[in-house]
C-alpha cells in the first residue's frame, strides 16, 4: 500500500508540474499576443554575401486567426498569408492565385528567411499542441528564467520534434527558444532582446534567428508598432478579404 501511495503522489506531482508549466507558457503567450494584436514589423534575412529587408502588417485574434501582409519590397508587395483555425492560405497576386497551404509545407522557409511558415503564422498551438515540463532555472540577459521543455503530442501534426523555451519569471516573456528536429538535433535558436515597452506592455521588441548548421545565416525581426485589444471581427480574417487588406 505505500508503494502505490509513493507511485500515486508521484504520478499527481508530475501532473501538476506539468499544468504548473503549461500554465507559465500560457502567460508568456497571452501577454505577447493579447485578445488582438496589430503590428509592423520589419524583418531583416542576413545571408554572408547580401542582406535583404522586408515590412509586413499582422493582425491576430486569439490562437486561431492571424492575417499578414507584405507591405514591402515592392516584388512582394500584397502577399497575404492567412489563418483560420487549422487552414492557411498564401494569397499571391503577382499570380492572381490564392493557395491553400498542406501541412507538409508548414516546415518550410517562410518567404526565403530562417523562421518556417508555422512560426509566422502558428498552425501549431505551443498550449494544445505539446506536452509541458521543467528542465530547470536559468538566467537570460541577467534575467532569472524558467527552462521548459514541449515535447510533441502523441496525434499533434507538428514542425518540431522537441522544443525549449526560456521564460522571464517576473515579466512572463519568452527570451530565447531553441528548435530541434524528431532526432532530437538542433535545428534553429531564436533569441529576443531590445526589451521595452509594446503597446502597453513589457516585450522584446528585436527577435534573432539563427540556424544551427548555416554558418553566417540568420534572420531579425523587429517590431516597429504593437497594438493591443482593438477590436477585430472574425469576418476579418476571410479569404475575401485577402486581396483588400491594407
């Protein structure tokens, strides 16, 4: 009888750890996306030999509606990628053709830079997605951290075969994400920086990219605006609205 009681309490402390982690990862996601979200972002893909600028507009509701358009260069000017639940579609009107995007095209470069198409648009979910657990504490630019690691559910149609994230325990933001493959391979780091406020709160305002394996690579984003909580319909975020946006 007291080894089923060690096993029980063993089995429910790592069940609440495991809510108690998820919970964090909650905060860190709710604070850096709010009710809504409208931004402009600039974003810069660093090669050794050329470097090239971007300027999109994003608007998201929730975790299941997101809407991005180019703004510049010129050559991409009114691409749109859009999201509605698990659907996403890549509107290009240099063709006139609006692509609903696979699953399998999730993994893949998003526009020529080092962030996939499932870290822009966020088919997966980092909440519903993944299983949740502690790694350990550690400290980010001076700022004391949670290290949590995702692992993939078993059914999850995901990018990542695992995933750590460093989390500001006071101020609830994500500094610095490693990604790795199913065979547990480092893939790609993002770390964030340049912390001030956005909108009404406190976040990184500058995120890096940078691949394990491409030496001189990398990609920055940076948030030029950052407005939280306007109103947006969900009528928004449709594929008639794709080519109007502005």
């Amino acid at each position: 009888m007291k080894k089923i009681l060690l096993l029980l309490f063993f089995h429910l402390s790592i069940i609440a750890s495991s809510q108690e982690a998820k919970d964090i990862i909650r905060k860190a996601d709710e604070k850096a996306k709010g009710k809504t979200s409208i931004a402009t972002i600039t974003i810069q893909t660093i090669r050794p030999s050329w470097t090239r600028e971007m300027t999109v507009k994003a608007w998201t509701k929730g975790n299941d509606l997101s809407f991005i358009l180019v703004l510049a260069p010129a050559k991409e000017k009114g691409v749109v990628f859009l999201k509605r639940k698990k659907e996403v579609w890549n509107w290009i009107p240099s063709i006139e053709r609006n692509i609903k995007m696979p699953p399998s095209m999730m993994s893949q470069s998003w526009m020529g830079t080092d962030f996939t198409n499932d870290d822009l648009v966020k088919e997966a979910s980092i909440l519903e997605d993944y299983n949740h657990s502690f790694l350990q504490d550690v400290i980010i630019d001076a700022r004391n951290c949670y290290k949590i690691q995702l692992l993939p559910k078993p059914k999850s149609a995901v990018v990542w075969g695992k995933v750590i994230m460093d989390i500001d325990k006071k101020d609830f933001m994500m500094l610095h994400v490693e990604y790795y493959d199913e065979d547990g391979v480092l893939i790609n780091t993002m770390h964030c920086s340049d912390i001030k406020l956005l909108g009404d709160r406190l976040l990184p305002g500058k995120m890096e990219m940078v691949p394990a394996n491409k030496k001189g690579n990398k990609t920055v984003l940076i948030y030029n605006s950052l407005i939280f909580d306007t109103p947006l319909d969900d009528s928004f975020f449709n594929t008639q609205n794709i080519t109007k946006a502005k």
